[in-house]
C-alpha cells in the first residue's frame, strides 16, 4: 500500500506530524506501507496541485482542508483551516471518523498524537519528545524569549533548520529521523550539524539586524527587512529586544514571495486583545489568533507595507 503524507512543509509541527502520523499508520494500518512525503506551503489561492493526493491511502496535516474525495486522514489545528465555502460543512459532514481538526490545540502534533492514542491505539514510544517539543515551539510556550533566542536545545535547532530548509529529499530525511532519533541525536549528525552552523551565523545577524530597524512604540514593534531576502527570522527576536512590547508587525521577502508577519509576545504582562488571525483574513491571510501572516506576490514589498502601516495604526490606537 502506498501512503501518502502532505504536511505543512518548512515548520517543526509540519514534519513532527508526518513523523508522528507514519510512525501510527505503520504500526497500526499497514506495517509494510510504502510512504511518500509532500510538503505543502501557504502560496497563492489555491495551494492543492493537481494529482497531490495520489496514494493509495492519502493524509493531509497541519494543513488547510480540501474537499478533495481522495483525502482520507485529515487533523489540523488553524483556525484558518477551511477557506473556501463549503469546506467546514463537508468536514463536518464527513462520515469517515479519520478527519480531525481543534483550532484550541496548540500544536497538531499532540492533537493528532492525543487522538491516534485515544481512538485508534497508537503507542508513541520513543516519540514522546519530538511531540512534547512540537507543542511547546507550535504553541510558543518558552518559558522566555531567551531560550527561543539563544537557540541552545536541540529541538530548537533542528526548528531553525526545518524553517529554512529548501532541499526537499533533505526534510523528508529529516521526517524519516524524526521516527527513530532522539532530537540530540538528529542535530548531532554531521550532515545535519553541517546545515544548522550557517544558520546560527544568520539567525545572529538577524538579531543585530532587527536590533538596528525595530521601533517599538505603544508596545508595538515594527520593522521592515523586505530588502534582505530572508523571510525567516525567528518570531522570537522582537520579543528578546523589546520584552514589554504585546505585538510584533514585520515585512520580509524571499525570492518567491513577500511575507507580513503579524505575532503577539507570549511573555507579555498585559494580555493580548486582539485576533490576529481575523487581522489577517481582512487581508486574505490566516494563521492563530496569536500569530498569524498574509503572503503576497515577490516584488509587492511596497503594498505589504502599506497593509503593515495599517495594521501597526490598528494595534497602537488600541493600547
Ligand atoms: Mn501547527
């Protein structure tokens, strides 16, 4: 039988669910299944290919739902999670009892973990850890910026590596570990050790360089990097500079896209009051209430800022 994994692709919750959901199938459903990984991306209208869900048997995690026939396991946790109309009323309507989505969750991982024990059996063994650290990076529950900063353990750098991995074949490697190593284990590979050192080089730079452009004002900061190519600085960093600030609004770009972050500090003494999922969707973004962001096109650096100006006047008015 073949399996087919679509995950969210490029974030640690996205393949600690791949992992997770193959480590249940094989030993649950079919222990000889071949499996196929598939990453999938928040880009554009719609993010399903054509032909995506070619399995025998056929999942999709941490991810946007699709009416798609072909879509046999389903968990996720965004509130965002049905886009087009429809969508929630055929997930509701869905008589397969394999389609499981609770946007309270702080990560789909444990969700997902929780309920394949519960439901199904599934005995989690050696990966307790990885879904005890998915919920704790998805669910940003550090017990301060520093540790998301500092980058010290190793679920954190293997995080680091995942965000900004580009080599698919390597991720999907990175899944397969994910199922047999302790995460100390996994970044201590050389190959893996090898990716992880440039980008703690980078991540340092990243600091110093929203330490430079950061305003924080009525405890909102704001930078713009869209400049630097790089659109995956650690959300943490704002928190580390500017601990009293409650959000954190910024514009940055890759070479395929140009990205409004929207994310609200963890660590903050005042509460957060705002839904920064419903901020995004005015815009046709989506996420968490507590994190969320809206992608456009690459080269439209000069309307994500003005969507940013707006949003930072939403968020100062209202302190
Ligand atoms: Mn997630």
């Amino acid at each position: 039988m073949r399996l087919k994994v679509c995950y969210h692709d490029n974030c640690f919750d996205g393949l600690a669910s791949a992992a997770t959901f193959t480590r249940f199938f094989l030993q649950k459903v079919d222990p000889k299944a071949e499996v196929e990984y598939e990453g999938l991306a928040y880009r554009g209208k719609n993010p399903f290919r054509e032909g995506l869900l070619s399995g025998d048997v056929n999942a999709i995690l941490d991810f946007r739902y699709t009416r798609d026939p072909k879509l046999d396991w389903y968990f996720d946790h965004h509130v965002s999670a049905f886009q087009e109309p429809g969508d929630e009323e055929h997930f509701r309507a869905d008589p397969s009892g394999q389609k499981f989505w609770n946007p309270e969750a702080k990560s789909c991982t444990k969700f997902m973990a929780d309920v394949l024990r519960t439901r199904f059996g599934f005995e989690p063994g050696p990966m307790e850890q990885l879904i005890h650290w998915a919920d704790i990076i998805d669910g940003a529950q550090f017990p301060d910026a520093k540790m998301a900063v500092e980058l010290e353990e190793p679920a954190l750098r293997l995080m680091t590596l995942i965000e900004a991995e580009r080599e698919t074949a390597f991720l999907h490697r990175i899944i397969r570990w994910m199922q047999e190593e302790p995460l100390a284990e996994i970044v201590a590979r050389p190959e893996v050790a090898a990716r992880i050192e440039p980008l703690l080089e980078a991540h340092r730079e990243n600091v110093e360089l929203i330490r430079q452009r950061a305003e924080c004002e009525n405890g909102v900061v704001y930078f713009d990097i869209s400049d630097q190519l790089r659109d995956n600085a650690n959300k943490f960093i704002p928190y580390h500079l500017f601990p009293d600030c409650r959000y954190s609004i910024n514009v940055s770009a890759s070479g395929t896209r140009t990205k409004i972050s929207l994310g609200s500090n963890p660590w903050s003494k005042v509460p957060r009051t705002h839904d920064l999922a419903a901020i995004a969707a005015r815009y046709g973004g989506g996420g968490h209430a507590v994190v969320a962001a809206i992608s456009l096109d690459a080269g439209e650096a000069e309307r994500a800022r003005a969507i940013a100006r707006e949003i930072v006047g939403i968020l100062r008015r209202s302190q």
